[in-house]
C-alpha cells in the first residue's frame, strides 16, 4: 500500500468516524402510542424529513400514555407524544425537566368524537351528555386524560362521576366490552370504528373550542442542550403534519391499525384536521388539566400553565420562517 492511499484509507476512517459520531449526535428517542394522531411523525420519517435535519429517530410504541412523561423525565427517552398528565406536575413541581413544546391534538367540531356509545345502550342516537347518566362508561385510569374528559362532559351536563358507573379499562378492552355489551360508552380520543353497533357521542369541541388533547413533550437533553436540535425535530414533524393532512397515505398507517386493534379502513379515513399544523399551544387547555388534578388530588400542588410549557422551540421556528 503507498502512502497516498493510506492517507485516504484514513481519511475515509475518520470521516466515517465523524458521520457515526453525528449520527449518534442526533439520535432522539421518541416514545408514542399506537393511535391515529401519530401518523405524522411516522411521515416525516418515511419522507425522510428528519434525515434531511441529520436526525436519527428511534420510536418505542407504549399502549399505556401514563407512562411516557416519567420515562422522559428519568432519561429513558427525549421526546413524548403525550397529554399533560398529573404525574407530569408533580414531577415539574420538584424540579424536573420535562415541558410541553408543542401541540399534536386537537378537538374539531364535525371530526373528533371523545366518548362513543353502544348502539343499544342509545335507540334514539347519542346527542346529549346527559344520556350518559346511569350508563356504564369505560376510561383508562382514574388519573388518565379519558378519566378528564369525562368529567368535562359530565359537568357540561350538570352531571359528575357519581352519576355514572365508571370502569377503568385499556382500550383494546373497551372496544370487546362495548361489542359485547357489557358497557354502555367509552371514552377514547383516537379510535375510529367501523362497525355500526358502535355511534360516536358528543364532541367536547362544542364545549370548550380549541381544546388540545395532547402534546409533544421534551425531556432534559433537549431542553437543555443544543435548542437547534429540538428546533429540527419540530420542524421536520410539523413538515409532516402539513403532509399528511394534505393527503399522505404512509405505510405505517397498516402498523398503527395492527398496534391498536383498529380497521385499516377507519385508520386510513380518519379525521386529519384535529393535527394542528404550527404547533401552538393553548394555555387554557393545559390550565385546565393542572386545575382538575389539583382539585381531585392527583396533583400535590398548583401553578401556573407558563412553568410547564416552554415556547423557545417554536419561537425560533417562527423566526427562522418569517
């Protein structure tokens, strides 16, 4: 070997070096559940949105949501496609570094439906809150974003949990539930059913407009570190938002159906103007979810919806697009 192409056999080396070193640089690990308003990340990804930002995404698909901000906040992962839960709160109260960055999910008039009713249990169709008192209603958990749009509906109807009999059920096992008729209603943003035994309920759209079921959340190596990668993570996400409500159809919609026990059918139909595409976040909404874990004790104390939502990953975004 002489000595030019030893030269370039190193140089080579240490190039491939530097694009391995980069490439672990930006690997971000993602954790999501496996429902419809996840499809943009998925997306971006398979148009190659993140790598054209040089990011390495790495998803790890979690049924249970409740468990995703303490993975973020331990380490285990650096973003979550989560609702602001009551243990996210108590966690930012001690100190922790987990945020809300951005929104992923929102109520639409016309396009989402949170509760869905048995037909049986409904003759006459599924119109008003209060024809859920008596009925027996599924939720995920007592702490759950279900378990608090719930009460929402409920107290719309001058109504509270004492009125119905709620059960606390995954979603895969409300679905059985609900064909087999052993629950009358379920409360559950993401799915989309295709069968007629089961007609969606009211909307919570009506009542509290613009009302954001979920977020995107970022944990401390985000937070803290480069702000330009947290940046490129948004941007490459929002590109597709914009793309799949403008019509995308990508592969991973057959994985979603798969993970959630849902139609391919009603995956590939459902309501795509609930993704918002800027990202913004409605401070009344997480107000709202602080306020109801305090008041039912899920949450040790009170604050403001600024100390757990932080805009500097969206305020670059704006000026570097402006």
């Amino acid at each position: 070997m002489n000595r030019r192409t030893a030269l370039a056999l190193l140089a080579g080396a240490s190039l491939a070096g530097c694009r391995r070193a980069s490439t672990a640089h930006r690997s971000i690990r993602v954790v999501v559940a496996p429902n419809i308003s996840a499809t943009p990340l998925y997306v971006a990804d398979e148009l190659g949105f993140f790598a054209d930002e040089d990011i390495d995404i790495r998803t790890q698909v979690i049924a249970e949501s409740l468990q995703m901000v303490p993975l973020v906040a331990a380490g285990r992962a650096d973003v979550a496609f989560s609702s602001v839960t009551p243990a996210e709160i108590n966690i930012v109260a001690r100190g922790g570094r987990v945020r809300v960055v951005a929104a992923r999910d929102a109520a639409v008039l016309g396009c989402t439906h949170e509760v869905h009713g048995r037909r049986a249990s409904f003759p006459n169709g599924f119109v008003h809150v209060a024809e859920l008192k008596g009925k027996r209603v599924a939720v995920t958990a007592a702490t759950s974003l279900t378990a608090f749009i719930l009460d929402l509906l409920l107290e719309s109807a001058g109504l509270n949990t004492a009125d119905v009999e709620r059960l606390m059920m995954r979603h895969s096992e409300s679905t059985a539930a609900l064909l087999a008729g052993q629950l009358d209603a379920a409360v559950d943003m993401d799915r989309n059913f295709s069968t007629p035994d089961i007609i969606p309920g009211p909307s919570i759209a009506a009542l509290v407009p613009g009302f954001q079921y979920s977020h995107i959340q970022f944990g401390e190596r985000l937070l803290d570190g480069d702000l330009g990668l947290g940046t490129a993570f948004l941007r490459a996400y929002l590109r597709g938002v914009r793309e799949y409500r403008g019509g995308a159809t990508p592969r991973a919609l057959s994985r979603i159906a798969a993970e959630s026990a849902m139609s391919p059918v009603a995956v590939l139909h459902a309501c795509r103007e609930r993704l918002p595409e800027d990202g913004r976040v409605d401070r009344t909404t997480v107000q709202r979810m602080i306020d109801w874990s305090v008041r039912n004790g899920f949450a040790n104390q009170s604050m403001d919806a600024a100390q757990i939502i932080d805009t500097r990953f969206l305020e670059r975004l704006a000026t570097r697009t402006s």
